[in-house]
C-alpha cells in the first residue's frame, strides 16, 4: 500500500477486518457539517475495522487511511469468524487486542473530558512514540501535520504549534521536520503542571521549631 492508501471509507459495507503488518494508517470521521477529526493513529500490530464482526450488514463507522507506505493484511468476515473459532492463540491475541482498544477508549474519553489541551497533546505524543515499551530513550514518530494533532486533542492549529514549540523549549521533544519525543515529556501527563508552573513547596515541618518559638512568632504576628 502507498500513504494516502484508503482501506474503506466512512458508511461503507463492514464485511472485513484489516490487520496492520508495516507502517501507519489513521481513522478519520466527518460530521454531518462536513467537520473531520482524526480518531486514532494506527500502527503495525493494530487491527482495524472490526465492528465488521458485530454484525452481518453493518456500516463503517470511520474512514481508514494509510499515512505511510507499508502493508496491511485483509480478511472477510467469515474467514476472520472462521480464525477465531479454529487458532485459539490468534482468538487469544485478537481477545486481548479488542479488550485493550476498550480500555484505550475509555482513557481517550477520560483524556477529553478532565484534562487540558496541552495535557491531552502531551498524552498523544507519548502514545504515538509508544512510550512504555521498551527502548531508546527517544523516539522518532513518523511524520504528522499540527492540523491533524489539533483535530485529535479538540483545539486548534495555533495552540498546538504554540505547545509544540513549549515542548522543545523545554527539551521535551526536538522538533525539525520530524518530531523526536523524550521520556521527560511524562513530566507533563504524570503532573497536573509543567515545571515552570509548580509552586515552591511548603513547609511541612521545621525541626528547629520548639514550642517557645512558636509562640514568639504568634505574639510577633499579632503585633503586626
């Protein structure tokens, strides 16, 4: 397949299921309004279009889409229920990939709903770069316009070149051309702020306070 390659497109039959072998591919929707969004990227070892197996005459519900050149496998739906049915380890491995899809969903949803764009464009970027596998301490992730990360997180164009270049300033990611994702971009999704925006931490404890102290700093403060 080349970039640009569309597998099926939005309201058309769902009778087969696709499994990514190389490269990228993305699921895109269009609104009534004609308004589209990216839904998700997909990468080698992803399945897609399986709402085909929900039901016989079923629609697409997405568009999907290559971003790069690569190689896609594709089964009907019978053969897919057949393999289901006759490999249990290939059952098993499709189990588990529908299960964490499930999971990724809800994590989307959450993302969308509690957490700031920039937090939420953070989160991508580390999804997209596969962090929490093992490997190089940076990741290169293949080539993706701002527009398409803007439809993704719910902002605009603007805000995301605005924290993209937040990020390289802040040695999260380099970004020329191609963008390179550092670990240090957790900092972001794991706390609620970015470094610049934590307040100094309180006193919790001052060991060389003695009840004397305390009560000469109380009676100087009620002076005041």
């Amino acid at each position: 397949m080349k970039a640009n390659h569309v597998f099926f497109s939005q309201g058309g039959p769902a009778n087969s299921i696709f499994f990514l072998e190389v490269g990228r591919a993305k699921l895109t929707v269009v609104s009534e309004r004609g308004k589209e969004a990216t839904v998700t990227l997909l990468a080698a070892g992803d399945f897609f279009g399986e709402e085909s197996l929900a039901g016989v005459s079923g629609l697409r519900i997405a568009t999907a889409a290559a971003t790069t050149a690569g190689t896609a496998l594709k089964l009907d739906r019978e053969e897919m229920v057949q393999l289901l049915h006759q490999k249990h380890e290939f059952s098993d491995l499709f189990l588990k990939f529908v299960l964490l899809r499930g999971v990724r969903t809800q994590e989307d949803l959450i993302d969308q709903l509690f957490n700031n764009s920039e937090k939420r464009l953070a989160r991508t970027l580390l999804l997209m770069a596969k962090f929490g596998r093992p490997g190089e301490p940076a990741t290169t992730i293949p080539p993706i316009t701002q527009e398409v990360l803007a439809h993704m997180i719910g902002t605009t164009r603007s805000r995301v070149s605005y924290f993209m270049n937040r990020f390289r300033k802040l040695g999260y990611i380099a970004y020329n051309g191609h963008i390179k994702v550092h670990k240090s971009l957790l900092n972001v999704v794991l706390h609620d702020r970015l470094p610049e925006q934590i307040a100094n931490r309180p006193v919790v404890l001052d060991h060389e306070s003695t009840p004397e102290k305390r009560k000469k700093r109380a009676a100087a403060a009620r002076l005041h």
